[in-house]
C-alpha cells in the first residue's frame, strides 16, 4: 500500500543548526485550517532580534472599526512583541529551515484563537497579566480527580462545586477526560480525539459551562493534554493507515526491525509487565510503529512542524472552551535521538518554550503544568534553566519531594531526603512546584544509587525496602499497598495504594486499635502539612482529605484488572463525605450512638478538620508564597524534617517529627532562625525559646514565623 512506501522518518536530532525535519517541504506544506482571509490580515513588525528574524513576519489578526477590535489588535501586538521571540527561538532550533513557515502558521492559529475568545476569558486574561504569580499564591489549592469516580459526570462534578469550595479548593484538575479508545485507554491517556469529551462524562459544551461555573466561584480548571502519543483509533493514525503521506509522517514508522532494533539499545521499558518493548508491527500498515507506553498508543512525530501545529490548535480550543491549565502528558518522551534513552532531551526544552509562548499570545489566562516524572538531575529544567529559566512550564511535579517523605516516614531518617533536595539547583522565581503525597498513579522509588550512596546505604536495597515495607510485607511495617510492575531482570518495583492505607490507616482500622488509628490519622495529617508547606501549588487527590482507603473491589471491572493502580481510584464515598462534613462544619458526632468510637468515619472527620485546618492558617501566610524555596536544613537529630523559608516579610521554619517518638531538641537550633518568641501558626501560639530544651511530639508539625522585617529606622 501507498503508506508502507513512505519515506523512513529519522528523528536522530543532529544540532539545531543543522536540523532536517520531517514532514512535506515547505512548496508543498499543506495551509493551516485556521488561516484568516486576506482581508482580515495585518502586518506588524515584531521587535525580534535581529539573527532571529525571518524574511517576512506577517501576523494574521481580524480588524474593523471597532474599538475592542482596536484593542483586540493592540493587544495581539504587545504579546507578540513579548513572546515573539520566544516562540520563533523554539521553533528555530527544532525546525531549522522549517521555522520562519512554521511561525507564520503558529501566529495564524494564535490570532484566529484570540479573535473567537469570550469577553469573559479576554477579562480573564486581563486578571492574569496583572497577577502573573496566581499559581504561586498561598491560597491556592488544587484538587485531583477522575471526573466520573468524583460525581458521575461533568454536570455532576459541577453539582459538587459547594463541596470543594468549602475545602477551601481554589483549583480543580479533572484527570484524561478527552475521548479515549474503547477498552483498555491507559486511564484515558490513549486519546482518539481530543475535540470531544468521553461520551459518559458529557459533551464539551458541559466542560464549558463547569469552566463557567468554577471561575464565578474564583476557580480554575486544569486538564490533561496527552503530547508523546495518540491512541492507534485516532483520526491521524486512521488516515495513515489508509495510506496518506501527510499523516504517516505524524508518526515513527519502519519498514522491519532493523531500525527497532538499534533504538532498542539505548530505550528503556515502560512497562515492563504488560507492553514489553517499544515497538509494534501494524498489520494494515506493514510497518513497525513506535509506542513506548502501550501498543494501542502510537508515538509522534515531533520532529514534523505540522504536529506542532496541530497541538498549537488544540491548546487554544482547550483554552477559549475554559481551561485554564493543560497539564503536559508524557512530555518528556516527545523527542527521539538514537543512542540515548529518548527522555529529557534539549529540544523537549526548546519545543515547550515554542507552546508556551504560543499559548501565551493566544490566551495569557493559560498556564502549563509539566508532566515529568524524571530524576533530580533533569526535573528543574522543565521550569528552566540557563537560557529557558521562566520561559518554559510554569509548575511541575515536585516527585523528588513525594518519593522522600514517603522514605523518611518508613525509615524515620530525613538524611537521604535532606541529601537528594540539596542537589536541586534553585528554580525560576515565576515558577511553583507541583507538591503532593499522593496521585494518580503508582510511586516510583526515584531514589538515585548515588544519593544513597552519600548517606551509606545501597540504592538498590533501600528502594527494594520501600517497595517491601508500603506493600506491607516487611516486619512492623503499618502500610496496605499493592506492589506495582516489578521488574525480575532489574529489581525495581513501584507501588499502588491511597495515602491513608500506606500510611497505616487501613490496616489500624482493621485491628480496631485506638492507638494504632491514631498514629496512622497523624501520619497523614503530617503528610499535608508537609505538602502544603513545602511551597507552590498543593495537589489534594481525591478522598485523601477524607483518608479513603484502597478500594477492595479494583479488579472488578476487566479494563482494570491487569492495573492494580486502581487500587488508589476509588470511586467518591459521598455519604462519608457529608458525615464528616457535617461533624466539622456544624460539630455533628458522627457515629453518635453507635458505641463506635473508632469506625472509618470518625477516622475521615478527624483527617478533614485536621486537613480544613491547616488549609485556612496557609492561606494566611504569605511566608509559604510559591516564589521563595524551602531549604532542608540539617537538624540534630535525623528524625526531624526541617525547611527554612527566607521570606521578604519573614523567616519560616518548618519542623516535622518524621516518627512515632518524642524527640528533643535543643531551643537554640530554632532562636537561629525564628528568635527567641516565635508564633506557631497551625496552633495560633507564641512560645518562649528561652528554655533549656523542646520536645517535638510524635508526627507533630510545628510552623515557626520569626518576627517581621522592618526597615532600618534613621
């Protein structure tokens, strides 16, 4: 067939200067959909540097009369002569030759996207110009969920508003909701069409009437935009497959094993249990298809500017339907190069920097979020670094953060956690971090060989002890997990379950013993409190706020019986929630009369009003603003977790007993950095330092603030 004679795309990356990319020469490079008529062209010049100016730089932007289509026209010019040249700078150094067609087509997409924006969104927009560090704000709280296992559907996550509002949640994001492929999606994460919503959840008109209604509520939504791949159903791969030059070069293909097999060498497996390899042969297409994930997920090109197009596109329908932060999927899988692992590239950077500022001109109202579970070494780079600082993501996961304090609560010692965060290079002051105990998916021991080598321990055993200890199987451990793709050639294994059962609840609840529910309500409270005061934005998943176990029942559903991270998906226990709602909001007893002092829902209202709690002292603290860094400091005792914030207004020190012992500790460690007569904020308390020793009480969290700056007196 026509599409089995296509050209091999050879995504090898050579350096900027000397890229070829992929795809139809630009005499021949289709026109984008959504170029304005002639008529409604306006030609401005950019002020651009000039090595990066291109022959011609027209910007396509629809005028009249109008006075807010004069505003509309002039705002189009200030964002370009903004990101401009941020966005011609990624494109140059990925497309080469490409670029100055590519960027013509981009700014096309843009000014189409900005004239069809609701006079809601542009306010929007207004509102985020003049507070570009709302991410950052200590008010903010996110919350994740599966729309459907949250309230059924879209219409019925909008129902549930007043609950979140109550929590105190000032951000919403609703994991893969874009229209899957039927069967096994990989959680929704194989997209068949991302102009659709999955059909049981609703339509996209729902999806922007929930955006609607959150933002009158002072919230935000925020989705997943899946980039490495689309599912093998997707209109893309279909035309493909019907032998379209065009859409065969959206994607890696190869004529037999000869080429798998040498990007075999250097590629690691995802998945090692169900989706060995990273290759699958296509029947129709007779060729072998790059899908690092699943064999039903079909890797892209991005070495093809019209890809980059295409997405371009999408994030804007995304961002005038209400969104208002894309979460990047798989990102950095996005470019190949031979003979490495295809992850964290250079051009993943420069490829992000070209979206985000595209985004930026088209709807400043929207922000990216980096999906990039990778090592300490390559994370902060996804915010950027050198040349991309702030230019690149505006929030990514903090997955080293997650992975140590799980360590430290198994081992009761802070020392590997204190070592791995001190390695972390300072990050962007415009940028927050994603911070979180628990997610959607399974924890992966991100501990590197040579950070446990620094503090004497093997990496290989220390993270064989973690998997050991959360899945329950080592001797005392208080954890109910699940252990989650073990791999017999390397060792490694990760692990599934809620917060609560791999902090002990689960299995206390089980033994009905006071003391061991009690430890194990601490444990999780200790684990907020060190989510929400690392810093950046806190992400609450689902049913932690009320300490929802593992769901007994995960296997039913055959789509899900092969993935025991559904173990931690449980579907939304709303007469639990409404009862310990109840016993914080109007000091109902739960329970009363029953003769249980000790049952899952006295349990879920001591997690929510601890949770509740802590969420109104943060957003009272402007010491915990995103663009200051926590620190780890040495403390004298390794059971401690401690965090200094050098805030303008003042110094905050943090301090985590990461045990179930008292632990003493000598008062003139704090008066170093918070004087002698701190405020605790979580007990509202001034306490006098001038003593001769502390005790800092099992799983206790204490938040020191030192006295306010002032300024020098003449």
């Amino acid at each position: 067939m026509q599409g089995a004679q296509a050209s091999d795309p050879q995504p090898t990356t050579p350096p900027a200067a000397e890229v070829a990319p992929q795809g139809a020469p630009p005499e021949t490079a289709p026109a984008p959909r959504t170029q304005l008529p002639p008529e409604k062209r306006q030609t401005h010049a950019a002020p651009l540097p000039a090595h990066e100016r291109g022959p011609a730089a027209t910007q396509p932007l629809a005028t009249s009369e109008h006075t807010s289509d004069r505003h509309l026209t002039t705002s189009f010019d200030l964002r370009l002569a903004r990101y401009g040249g941020d966005l011609r700078r990624g494109l140059s150094m990925i497309y080469g030759e490409r670029a100055n067609e590519t960027f013509e087509r981009v700014l096309g997409i843009v000014a189409k996207a900005m004239v069809e924006r609701s006079e809601d969104l542009r306010t929007l927009d207004e509102q985020r110009l003049l507070s570009p560090d709302w991410l950052q704000d200590p008010r903010q709280l996110a919350y994740v969920a599966y729309a459907d296992r949250f309230a059924g559907n879209l219409r019925g996550v909008e129902q549930h508003l007043d609950y979140l509002e109550t929590l105190g949640v000032t951000h919403l994001h609703l994991m893969p909701l874009l229209e899957p492929r039927e069967g096994n999606s990989d959680g929704g994460y194989a997209v068949k069409d991302y102009g659709k919503v999955r059909a049981d959840l609703g339509t996209m008109d729902d999806l922007e009437s929930l955006a609607s209604a959150l933002h009158k509520k002072g919230m935000s939504l925020e989705l997943d935009l899946v980039l490495n791949h689309v599912a093998k159903e997707h209109e893309w791969a279909e035309r493909a497959r019907a032998g379209e030059d065009k859409y065969l070069k959206y994607f890696l293909t190869f004529p037999d094993r000869t080429e798998p097999d040498e990007w075999e060498k250097s590629l690691p497996e995802i998945f090692p249990d169900f989706a060995p390899g990273n290759f699958t042969f296509d029947e129709t297409l007779q060729r072998w298809v790059w899908t690092t994930f699943n064999d039903f997920q079909w890797n892209l090109n991005w070495a093809n500017p019209d890809v980059f197009c295409e997405f371009v596109e999408i994030i804007c329908t995304l961002a005038n339907r209400g969104v208002d932060l894309l979460r990047l999927d798989a990102i950095a899988f996005t470019w190949k190069k031979k003979g490495t692992d295809s992850q964290n590239l250079p051009e993943v950077h420069f490829l992000t920097r070209a979206l985000r500022a595209a985004a930026r001109i088209a709807a400043p109202a929207l922000a990216i979020k980096a999906e990039a579970i990778v090592g300490p070494q390559d994370l902060v780079g996804y915010l950027g670094v050198g040349e991309h600082a702030g230019k690149l993501s505006d929030m990514a996961y903090h997955n080293s953060y997650m992975v140590q304090l799980w360590s430290a609560l198994a081992s009761r010692d802070t020392t590997l956690l204190r070592v791995a965060l001190a390695k972390f290079p300072p990050k962007p002051a415009n940028t927050t971090w994603g911070s979180y105990v628990r997610c959607h998916d399974d924890i992966g021991w991100a501990v590197t060989d040579a950070d446990a080598a620094e503090v004497g321990l093997d990496g290989f055993a220390h993270r064989a002890f973690l998997s050991e200890f959360y899945s329950g199987a080592f001797a005392g451990s208080f954890a109910e997990g699940h252990v989650f793709q073990h791999n017999p050639t390397t060792g490694d294994s990760r692990i599934s379950g809620t917060l609560a059962s791999l902090a002990g609840l689960e299995r206390a609840l089980h033994s009905a013993r006071e003391n061991d529910i009690a430890l194990a309500i601490d444990r999780i409270t200790l684990l907020h409190a060190a989510m929400l005061g690392f810093g950046g934005q806190p992400l609450l998943y689902m049913g932690d706020e009320l300490g929802m176990l593992n769901d007994p029942h995960w296997a039913s559903d055959p789509a899900h019986a092969s993935d025991n991270r559904w173990v931690h998906r449980p579907r939304m226990d709303w007469e639990l929630a409404q009862e310990a709602l109840a016993s914080v909001v109007e000091g109902v007893q739960p329970g009363a009369g029953s003769g249980s002092v000790s049952g899952p829902t006295v349990a879920a209202a001591q997690v929510l009003s601890r949770l509740a709690h802590l969420v109104r002292v943060r957003k009272g603290l402007p010491q915990l603003h995103a663009s200051v860094s926590s620190t780890v400091v040495a403390a004298p005792d390794a059971r401690l977790l401690v965090l200094h914030r050098d805030h303008p207004l003042s110094d905050m020190l943090e301090v985590f007993n990461m045990s179930e012992y008292p632990v003493p500790l000598d008062p003139g460690f704090l008066r170093e950095f918070v004087g002698s007569t701190p405020r605790e904020a979580i007990a509202g308390v001034e306490w006098d330092l001038e003593v001769d020793q502390v005790v800092i009480q099992p799983y206790a969290t204490l938040w020191f603030l030192g006295p306010e700056r002032t300024a020098p007196q003449k």
